[in-house]
C-alpha cells in the first residue's frame, strides 16, 4: 500500500521546488504532463497510478494541487521556489490577514518585513488555526497580523489561490504587528 502522505509531499517537492527530480519539465504556468508525472513517480513507487494521484489532489486538506478539465495536466496551486506563473488573480484583501512563524524569526520580520524566503510570495491565511499549525511547524509558534487592506489601498499587490491562500510579494513592517499564540 502506498502512503499517501509522503507521496503527496514528493508530489510538492516535485510540482513547487524541483520537477528534474523525476526528470519532467513543467510549462510556464507550472502545469505537468499527468503521464509524465506518474511514470516519473513509478521508479521509485512502482504502485502509483492515475487513481493514487487523483486520491491525492481529492484528499490533500491544504488543497496543495489542481488538474485541468480534462486531467492531462496538474499543478500546484502555489508556494513554489522556481519561477513560475500560475495565473493568479489580483484580489482586494480583507482588512487583516494573519502569517504563522517561528519565535526565532519574529526579531528579522520585525525588521525587514515579511520577505517570501526561498518562495515566489508570502503567504497569508484568515484562518487563525492554519497561522498556528504553520507557526508550531518553526518552534514556539508566533503570528504576524497584518494591516493587507491598508497594504492594497497603498499600491501592494495581493492574489488569492485556488486553495485559498492569500498571497503577496512582501509585507514591510509599517503593517504588521506580532503576538505570541
């Protein structure tokens, strides 16, 4: 049986960060050939198939991938590390979106901002409970409430994923204020 959870994990890695893993290329919009996937997949999980990836996007709580219409291409929806354009769309923010950290990088962001690190943005959730998860994943978990409709009122850009994740290039400091969870 296959684990669906370390095999969705190599999906991310292979979809966000590095799909010369497999030995695959993705379009510009960060879509790859399903066909192309699995076979790349299969050398190292003989037992993955079309029905094991699609029980994967169903079931992935972070809702991480998209197929097209007719399931010849996936992607991931975002938090990739490579150049990408997954054809997001620019949205107006709510009045204060939150951003889940770490107790050690609290002094950093508090200086230079929320920076996007090895990825193309920042990312940003209303949920209070997926800012705590992603901040106990970094240690004593730390989350930065942030001023996002001030951000777009003064000519920051914010995008909302197809997994519902808020998305921008950088928050600086002047709209951000920190609380311990």
């Amino acid at each position: 049986m296959i684990d669906l959870t370390s095999t969705g994990k190599f999906i991310a890695l292979i979809l966000r960060h590095k799909p010369e893993t497999i030995g695959i290329t993705l379009n510009e919009h960060g879509w790859a050939n399903v066909d192309e996937l699995i076979a790349g997949i299969q050398k190292t999980r003989p037992e993955f198939d079309m029905e094991v990836l699609k029980e994967i996007v169903r079931t992935n709580n972070k809702r991480r991938y998209a197929f097209n219409e007719d399931h010849t291409k996936i992607r991931a929806n975002q938090g990739h590390s490579i150049p990408m354009d997954v054809e997001l769309l620019e949205a107006v923010p709510p009045e204060i979106l939150n951003h889940g950290t770490g107790e050690r990088a609290v002094p950093s962001i508090l200086e230079q901002g929320l920076l996007p690190g090895k990825r193309l943005y920042v990312h940003m959730s209303t949920d209070i409970q997926t800012v705590i998860n992603v901040g106990k994943r970094h240690g004593k978990p730390f989350f930065f409430r942030i001023q996002a409709r001030r951000m777009q009122e003064d000519g920051f850009r914010f995008y909302f994923s197809e997994n519902g994740v808020w998305l921008t290039k950088i928050v600086p400091p002047a709209y951000l204020n920190a609380f311990t969870m």
